[in-house]
C-alpha cells in the first residue's frame, strides 16, 4: 500500500526536472549493471597473496545510515545530486556485516568493540585490552586477563606500525592497540581512582609509551595527558584547563623520546606547519600531539595549528612505508561518534566525508597488490534520515511535506534521542524558524537525553586487497582482526604463509627473486 504521504509528495515535488537527464536513458542503467557484472566477475580470480600492509579506517559510530547520508553529503559538496556518487569505500569489491554488541551489552561502546576488532576478543563495555573477565572499573580484575592486538603481532613480525585518529591518542579505539585498562576513562592518573593507583594499575597514555615502546608513528590530540599538573600547554598557555594533568609529575613525551635509539630519528610535533615541514625520509618515530584533549571538528579546524585527518594519514604512511617488512596502520575518524552524541549531525558527517578522503589518500599511496584495506565501524548511532525527500534534497534540508499530525514541517535527519529533543509552548518546534543547515544545528529527537547514544544495528565492513574476500557475510566484530592477521601471516595462524611459500606463492617475494638471481657460488 502507498502511504498518503508518498502520494502528496509525488503531487507536489517529485517531480521529472529532478531526474539528471542522462538517467531517463534506460541504457544508462544497463551500462552501468554490465559494467558492474564485469567488474564483480573479475572478483572470482581471488587476491591470495600476503599482504605486507593493512591499513585499519574505524569510523567511529560510522552506522549504515551515516555512511549513507555522508555519500550524499559528498556528492553535494560537489554540486551534484549526491545519491549517485561514489564514496572511496564504496569502491571497496567485498563487503560484509559486523555484529558489534559487547559481552555485557547489546548495545556497545567503543572501548569493548575496540577490543574486538583490534585483539580478536569480544570484552565487556568500557574496558580495553581486555578479556570479558575483567570487569570495568576493577583494576584488581585486569591482571591476567590481558589480550594482545594486532599491532603489537605486526610489530613482533619485524613490521612498522602507526596510529592516527582525530581523538585523543589514549581514547578508546587506539588505546585498545596497546592497553590493557579495566576503565576506558583512565585517560591519566589524574582520572584514576586512588583504588587503582594502589592496586597497581597503570593509567592510558603511560601505557601507550611504556608497554609497546617502538610505534613508529602516534598522531592525534590528547596532550594534556603527557605532561604533569603544573605545566602550561605549549599552544593555549592562557588556558588552564589545557594544561598537564598528570599527578606522577612524569613527562611522557620526554620518557617517549628516551626509549628510541640514538642513532634514529624521532620528532616530536604539535603543529600542522611543523608537521607538513618533515621530510617523512628522515624520519623513524614520529609522535604528533596537536590538540590537549580531542582534536577539533574537521569544519572548526585551524587550518594553520591543526593537520586533516587525511594529512596527518599521507605524512604516516610516507614514514611506515619505508620497512621492507611492511606496516600496520590504524586510522580513526573518531569524531563522527562525537558530532551524533551532540545531536549534530552536520559536524558528525563532515567527519565521515573527511575520513573517507584520507580512504582516498591511502589507496593513491598503496597497491592492491600487497596492501589489505578494511573500512568499518565500532558501533552505529540512533541517526536516520527519511521523509520522502525529492532527489537531490539538502541532506540538511526539510522533508517535502509538513506532519500530518501536528501540521509542522520537519528535517529529514533526525533522531532516536539526544539534546535536539526540543518542545515549544507545549508543541514539537517549528523548525522553519531555525537555521536547521548551521554547522551546530541539533537535529530534533524523540527522547530527551544529554548525549544522544549509540544504536545496537550491525555496521558495515568494507575491505580491498589481499584476502578482502574473506571479509563477506555477517561475523561477530571480533573475527576481523583474525582475517587481517591471516592475510599478513602475523599473530596466531601463519599457515597460510608457509602453504603459500610451499605452493610456490603466485608473485615470488623479494627474497625469493634475489636468491634466483645470485649467482650459484655465494650460496655455498
Ligand atoms: C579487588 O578489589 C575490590 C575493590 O574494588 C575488592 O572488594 C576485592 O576484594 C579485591 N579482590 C581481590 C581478589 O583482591
Ligand atoms: C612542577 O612540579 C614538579 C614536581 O611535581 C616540580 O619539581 C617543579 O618545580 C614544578 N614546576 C613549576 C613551574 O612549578
Ligand atoms: C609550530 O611548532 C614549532 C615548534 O615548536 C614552532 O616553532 C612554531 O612557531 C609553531 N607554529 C605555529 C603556527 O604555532
Ligand atoms: C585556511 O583558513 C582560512 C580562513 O579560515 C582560509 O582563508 C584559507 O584559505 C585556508 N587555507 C588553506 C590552505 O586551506
Ligand atoms: C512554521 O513556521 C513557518 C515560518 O515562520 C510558518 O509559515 C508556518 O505557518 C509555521 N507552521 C506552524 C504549524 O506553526
Ligand atoms: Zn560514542
């Protein structure tokens, strides 16, 4: 049955000027499906071989329905319709769904699902690093009970390895990289209970230099937890609150800095000029801290102080790409999650659109031939858009017809709950009279809450390269990292390395090919 509603909106605005006139051609469509099947029957010749590089994009809180609406965003920026357009992981030939609920929750967080997706172990919500016998909050819980990530098994392999996210480095998502906390938030001691300090637990950030001390590259905000209390921020000296916040007086870029050998290069930067002035050649180590806490949206970005996402991805991959062995990068677009937690959908999709171009970065700088590729997400969020809107509608922009019920007009981003809750003498708001396309504008919802919260629907896993295919039906979040760990032969199973150097692997590697060409007599 139609509803009523489609029915006023195909009278009144669904009209044909709205279709680009190439697509009224019915072999426009046809063209385009033979194309795809040709591409999609290329796919049964499968890309077996190891891959010396995975590179990890986590969009955090990045659900179908924002991958969706950040597509439509792109296209717009580009003056074009936007449905039609194509993101950079769109492009990705295997896809597959994630379950990502936490051992104790249906719905999860990004500490538990990190965890997953990181160390092949599902855990309980709010800890990191992590089995699900460890309980949030109790530091006496954690010992013992330690799982081990990805990068610390490519970095065991002789393999580079980085991190990048737009969050504070000792966030969630990172932190499960090289933690192991029973408290997401344990950020510094400083946000420790004086129990876990006396119970021995170790806070975020002095673990990410202590426990895995040669990552070879670190990019994000979250500076403040390096230093101690009494010392001023080198960007915000007039702010306090920008300021050290750690209790044990420790400096942990100084104690990063120490543990390097003399002979390399380690720089440490807090600015994108600095930044962008590396020759990434000359560069071993690199940790790069350029906000206090988070770094800011990519739309209120100082374009002078603070590096893109993209940027800070194009300068880490230069660096990591220099081991023969090959790198392991993880990327985190983690203010997606932020941006929908205010309600602000606007800010939220500006960082999805900024995530998949560093997607785009990468993949010019990589080969499919020996680089695994995957792009998910830890989580969705309560975000939808809807209404019947006309081809091309402002992804921002008014449903084409006003409520049927209460007669007023409405967005079509909207809500399950969060802050844009809003009621107005007793009725929903008339959002006519507000700047609903403003950069903080708070899309309305059903249920009032202070921070809008993460939705319990699978999310989407794209992957490109070698062994993506195994990425390709619905999975628990945890089997990712095994995926990825196979294709690299690193971590648990390497089987499938020595099979294929036995089988006589399809491209013969570098080893092989200089063994072919010396000359008999220096073997012996
Ligand atoms: C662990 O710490 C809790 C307090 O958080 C305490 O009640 C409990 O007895 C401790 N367990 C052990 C085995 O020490
Ligand atoms: C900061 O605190 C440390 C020890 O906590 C102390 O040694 C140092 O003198 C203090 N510096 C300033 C500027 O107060
Ligand atoms: C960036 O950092 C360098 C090194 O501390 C400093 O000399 C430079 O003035 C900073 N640039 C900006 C724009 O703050
Ligand atoms: C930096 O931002 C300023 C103002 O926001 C803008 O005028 C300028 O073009 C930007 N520069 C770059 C390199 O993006
Ligand atoms: C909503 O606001 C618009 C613009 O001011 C106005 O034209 C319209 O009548 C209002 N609708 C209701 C139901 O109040
Ligand atoms: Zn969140």
């Amino acid at each position: 049955m139609i509803s009523p509603f489609l029915v006023l909106a195909i009278g009144t605005c669904l009209t044909n000027s709205l279709v680009p006139e190439k697509e009224k051609d019915p072999n426009y469509w046809r063209t385009q499906a033979q194309l795809t099947l040709k591409n999609a029957l290329e796919l049964q010749k499968l890309n077996t071989n190891v891959a010396k590089n995975v590179i990890l994009f986590l969009g955090d809180g990045m659900g179908v329905s924002t991958v969706t609406a950040a597509r439509i965003l792109k296209g717009q920026l580009h003056h074009e319709p936007g449905e039609e357009t194509r993101l950079e992981m769109d492009k990705f030939p295997f896809v597959a769904l994630s379950k990502t609920y936490n051992t104790n929750a249906q719905v999860p967080d990004s500490a538990g699902t990190a965890t997953a997706y990181l160390c092949g172990v599902k855990a309980n919500e709010g800890t990191v690093g992590v089995s699900a016998a460890t309980e949030r909050t109790r530091c006496n819980t954690t010992r013992g009970n330690e799982v081990t990530s990805i990068l610390r098994w490519a970095k065991e392999a002789g393999k580079s390895a980085g991190i990048v996210t737009t969050t504070r480095v000792n966030h969630a998502t990172p932190s499960a990289a090289y933690a192991h906390s029973a408290d997401r938030d344990w950020y510094s001691d400083n946000e420790m209970p004086r129990e876990a300090l006396d119970q021995g637990c170790k806070d975020i950030a002095y673990q990410l230099m202590h426990n895995i001390k040669d990552i070879d590259v670190i990019m994000g905000g979250g500076r403040k937890y390096m230093f101690p209390k009494n010392k001023t921020d080198v960007e915000y000296r007039m702010d306090e609150k920008a300021g050290g916040t750690r209790l044990d007086g420790l400096n942990l870029v100084d104690i990063w800095k120490s543990f390097k050998p003399k002979e390399k290069h380690s720089y440490f930067v807090w600015n994108r000029t600095e930044l962008l002035s590396l020759n990434p050649d000359g560069v071993d180590y690199l940790l790069g801290l350029f906000e206090p806490g988070d770094m800011q949206y990519e739309l209120n970005r100082n374009n002078v102080t603070d590096p893109s996402l993209s940027e800070m991805v194009g300068v880490a991959i230069k660096i990591l790409k220099k081991n023969p062995k090959g790198f392991f990068l993880l990327v985190e677009g983690g203010r997606i999650d932020h941006g929908h937690h205010e309600g602000k959908a606007k800010q939220a999709l500006h960082e999805a659109v900024e995530m998949d171009r560093a997607i785009g970065r990468a993949g010019a700088m990589t080969s499919l031939e020996d680089t695994l590729t995957v792009v998910t997400a830890d989580h969705s969020h309560v975000f939808t858009f809807g209404g019947y809107t006309p081809r091309g509608n402002s992804i921002f922009g008014l449903a084409p017809m006003v409520s049927d019920t209460d007669k007023k007009p409405f967005t079509a981003i909207l809500y399950g709950n969060g802050p844009g809750y809003k009621v107005v003498d007793g009725e929903r708001e008339n959002v006519s009279m507000v700047d609903y396309a403003h950069n903080n504008y708070q899309a309305q919802s059903a249920v009032p809450l202070r921070h809008e919260t993460h939705g319990g629907e699978d999310v989407a896993v794209f992957a490109k390269g070698p062994m993506a295919h195994l990425l390709h039906g619905v999975h628990e979040q945890n089997y990712i990292p095994h995926v990825m760990a196979y294709a690299a032969c690193i971590g648990a199973n390497l089987d499938h390395c020595a099979r294929a150097a036995a089988a006589g692997s399809p491209t013969p590697g570098p080893l092989l090919l200089l063994l072919a060409l010396l000359p008999l007599g220096t073997l012996f």
